[in-house]
C-alpha cells in the first residue's frame, strides 16, 4: 500500500493544525497562571507597596 501525494498532504495540513492549536491553548494556560501568580503577589503586598504601585499605573 503506497501512500499517495494526497495523504502526505493530509498529514503535514493535520500536523501543523495540531501544533497551532496546542500552542494556543498552551498560551491560553500560562497567561491564565502567570494572572493567579501575580493576583498572589499582590495580595501579600503592603498597604504603602499597594498605593505605590497603584500610583504608578495611574500615569
């Protein structure tokens, strides 16, 4: 059984989707857990570190 042009189309177009969609969904994942890291850190800040950082981002 030969595997024609066609199929070795096939497999590039579905591997490549493949890769797009996991690097997507991967990218998805690490913004959603660097998000919760820096909620954390900012929770154990002091009040002053948090007026200062809030100053900050008001400019």
């Amino acid at each position: 059984m030969e595997i024609g042009i066609i199929g070795i189309v096939i497999a590039v177009v579905s591997g490549l989707a493949s890769f797009a969609l996991g690097r997507w969904l991967s990218g998805r994942r690490r913004q959603k857990k660097a998000q919760q890291a820096r909620a954390a850190a900012e929770a154990g800040q002091s009040r002053q570190v948090r007026r200062a950082r809030e100053r900050r981002q008001k400019r």
